[in-house]
C-alpha cells in the first residue's frame, strides 16, 4: 500500500510537471507555494520540475549563508540552461536550513536576481525578500553576480577536481550522504543521486571517450551556464555606457586576445600616456590573480593535484582596463571566484566568450569585419586586426579630440615598485562631507580606522563598502557622490579602487 509521504510526493512531481521547464522562474515558484499552501522547505521541493531536480552538485563544505558538511550538503539546483537555480541544506542545526535561496538570471535586463524564500516560522506562509537584499549582495555585490568558482578545482565542492574522480576525503563524505540520501525528508527529492558516487559521472568513460560524446561532470556544466549567463551582464553593462561605440574596435581586439599591442589601436597622441596608465593598472591586478589561486588551494578538501585538462585562468587585464577606466563601466565581478578582487577566469570549452558577444552586438553587422574574421591568420600581419585598428583609431580620435587625453586618463606618475600608492584627488571631498555635519560622520581622513567600517555595517546594499561603489557610480540618480562635482570615470575609479584596497583586511 502506497503511503501517505509517497502519495504527497507523486502529487508534488505531477504538479510540477504542468510548468514547463524553460518557463519555471521566481514568479512561478513563489506562486506555486502560495497557492499550495507550502509551509515548509520539503513541501516547496515537492513542487519544483524534474529538470531542476535532476542536474545540480553537492557542496560539502560552503562559505555561503548556508552550511554544509560532507554527510549534509548543501545542493545547488540549477537546471538545464542555469537561469533560475534553487539551492537548500540538510541538517536543522546548520545555518540557512529554513531557507531556499533562489537566484535567476533576468533576460530583459541581463542581470541576476538573487532572493530568500523563508519558512522560519512553523506553521505560517513563506516569505519572500526583495530582489538581491543587503545579506545577499554583502557577498555577491553590486551589480550581483554568482560565485561559482573556475575550473580545473571547485574547492568544497564534490568532485573538486575537474575530471579526477573523488579524493578519498570526498569519497568518505559522499558514502555517509548517499546512505541516508533516499529516505532523507529533503534529499530523497533529489533524481539519480547514486551516480555522484560513480567515478563516470566526474570522469568521462572509456565508451565515451570512444564514441566522441560530449561530457562535462556536474560542476562543469555549471561552470559554462554562469559564465555564458555572467559574459551576457558584462555585455549589456558595458554596452550601455556612452562612451562603448567609439570604443568598440579596442574593445574587440582585448577581448580576443590575440591582436597585438592595445596602443596601436589608440591615436598616436594617446599611447605615451596609455601604456602609462596601463601599467599602473596591471600592477595592481597581478597580486590579485595570485590572491585568487592561493586562496583556492586553501580551501580545498585535498592536497592531491591529480585532475585532466580544464581551461586555463585568465585575467583580461586590457579589456578591463578600457572598459573600467575608459568607457567609464562601474566596477564588476569580471570573474565568479570567491576571492574578492579576483579577476581571472575560466570556463569549460562551450560557455560563450565576451569577444564573441561583443562582437555581435558592436560589429556583426559589418560584412567586411565579419568576412575578415572568419578567416583571421592569427599572425601578425592578420588583416582583421589591421582593420580593426583602422577602425578605433578613426574612432577613437574623433572622440578624444584635441585636449580631451589627460583629463580621460588622468595617468598621473607611475609609483615606483614598494611605494605607496598617491590618495586619490577626490578623496578630499570625502572628508569634507562626511564630518557628522552635512554627511555623516565617517572617518575618511582616517585610513585605519575607514578600513575595518567598509568591511562592515548593514547599509541598503550591503556592507559599507558597497554602500559606497552604488554611491560613486551612475545608478545612483540624486544619491550619487561626491555631490559637489561631475566626475570623470577615471576620477571615481581611482577613489573606487583605493577603497576597495582598504577594505581587504
């Protein structure tokens, strides 16, 4: 005879079963545990499509708000495309175990939306938060983004190591969960859970291999659906910006890599100044990658280094630099990582890549552009980055004008190696501001003492810190700062990176 739980889970599945998966989002979901009556985790589980249930990974070990531990992992939902993703946890006494965080990836604005369905109080209706609320973006910033880490290691996570199998530490944790997995009140919703305990599902078998089929274990697959999700949002972000058209030619060639000296692409007049600049620029970026991958190793459950190919890390420095400092973009999350401040990145061969992006949407309805490259030599007499630089000079003088150089870039003098770097000029409008009278009282002529508030505080968007990038930058309307002057993006740049400098502890 078929018992009552078994009964209430087949109705669960049925009526999940009506929404389409492609069309399953926040909207459906919390309308669905409303009209159900869900008034618990498991009851909303119950409601979600096969497809969610059916791809995710298991972390065992989480920095997020939610704990987990080998034998209670958290799960991370995400689905066929990664658009809307579920995650849960399965212990009452971890944290986040009365919570289902959601994050979905909002097509019309190209932007993710993070949120909480609560169910902390017994007996009474979920509640659902606002779009990405202050204890969301304290970790995935503003504008939000995933963190998800790159290939070839997702430290924490099972199956770390890109095609690898599981450590011995792994394999221990992943026995005790897959022991109570099936009659687990939330896990047992999971669909084909056995197999993350089978070596083909993190290594590609000899069949596979044979056959020429296509394989990505769990965490690879995530990777290329947030990173194709993430290079969308950092096209539509740097797209949007005023200064992106005169600037898409220089943008084109940094983005592929492989098309020479960025200066070249840059009037004569300009390039003292901008190799300059971008040597202040890079100096900086280079701890950051190195911060990024020590981290990683850190955090991983095993020493082993043992794992198959995986795409290599890199930081797109020249892309980044034009974007941030000459385009004017706000600050992003370029890469997904953990690591505040890392910028390199990686994605498993599939995820679709910003140059690509960019150039459908700048230049792919230039036939000559297109038809060169299509048939690019990868030299360095390759006729379409020698079109291209064509292209952004014309471009860029007409932009730049007579004059207009030093004010854009404002490269200043490069720092000698160990000296400290020159407080931004805008700084001083900080100070004069915020002395209790006008704004309030933060200590911005204080470096020690700013430093520990910004990694702090519970501020509309998150901590301090990232109260202060809103501010600065454009979406800010009426509240942005500092009030008393237009600023250049080069200007609110160096004042964003000196704070975020101070912030690291």
């Amino acid at each position: 005879m078929r018992s009552a739980s078994s009964f209430c889970l087949c109705l669960g599945l049925i009526a999940a079963a009506h929404a389409r998966a492609a069309d399953f989002n926040m909207d459906v979901f919390s309308e669905l545990v409303r009209t159900r009556n869900a008034a618990t985790v498991e009851q909303a589980l119950a409601l979600l499509p096969a497809e969610l249930l059916t791809n995710y990974t298991l972390v065992f070990d989480s920095r997020s708000l939610q704990d987990a531990a080998p034998a209670a992992p958290r799960v991370i939902l995400y689905g066929a495309d990664g658009r809307f993703i579920v995650t849960f946890n399965g212990d009452a006494n971890q944290r986040g175990y009365a919570v289902l965080e959601t994050m979905q990836f909002d097509e019309r604005s190209n932007s993710f939306q993070f949120r909480e369905l609560s169910f902390a109080t017994a007996g009474e209706k979920a509640t659902l938060s606002e779009d990405n609320p202050a204890r969301c973006t304290a970790c995935h910033g503003s504008p939000a983004r995933p963190i998800w880490d790159a290939p070839p290691t997702w430290p924490g996570v099972y199956g770390e190591r890109y095609r690898a199998g599981l450590s011995r530490t792994e394999f221990i944790g992943m026995q005790a969960f897959l022991a109570r997995q099936a009659q687990h009140p939330r896990y047992r919703y999971l669909i084909g859970a056995r197999r993350f305990g089978e070596r083909t599902t993190y290594v590609e078998s000899s069949k596979s291999l044979y056959n020429g089929e296509s394989f990505e274990p769990p965490n690879g697959r995530l990777s290329v659906l947030l990173a194709t999700l993430n290079v969308r949002s950092l096209a539509a972000n740097l797209t949007a910006e005023p200064a992106f058209a005169p600037h898409r030619y220089a943008l084109l060639a940094a983005a592929a890599g492989n098309c020479g000296e960025i200066g070249s692409y840059y009037p004569a007049s300009m390039r003292a100044a901008l190799v300059q600049a971008i040597n202040d620029y890079s100096r900086f970026s280079v701890a950051d990658g190195a911060g990024q991958e020590a981290g990683k190793r850190l955090r991983r459950a095993s020493n082993v280094e043992a794992y198959r190919g995986g795409a290599a890390a890199s930081d797109p420095i020249m892309l980044r630099f034009i974007a941030e400092r000459l385009v004017g973009m706000p600050r992003q999350r370029w890469s997904l990582a953990l690591e505040d401040g890392a910028h390199a990145s990686a994605a498993p061969e599939g995820a679709l890549s910003l140059e690509q992006l960019l150039f459908e949407r700048s230049a792919g309805s230039e036939p000559e552009l297109r038809d060169l490259r299509a048939v690019r030599s990868f030299t360095a007499a390759d006729a379409y980055c020698a079109e291209l630089s064509r292209r952004s000079q014309r471009a860029l003088s007409a932009f730049y004008g007579d004059g207009g150089t030093q004010r854009m870039l404002a490269p200043g003098s490069t720092p000698a190696a160990g000296a400290a770097r020159p407080l931004p000029q805008l700084l001083a409008h900080c100070v004069k501001c915020h002395t209790g009278e006008v704004g309030p009282a933060l200590p911005f002529a204080d470096p020690d003492a700013l430093g520990p508030l910004l990694r702090a505080g519970d501020y509309p968007h998150g901590r301090l810190l990232d109260e202060i990038l809103f501010r600065l930058a454009p979406e800010a309307g009426t509240a942005r700062m500092p009030r008393d002057i237009n600023a250049t993006p080069a200007e609110r740049h160096d004042l964003e990176d000196y704070f975020v400098r101070l912030a690291s502890p």
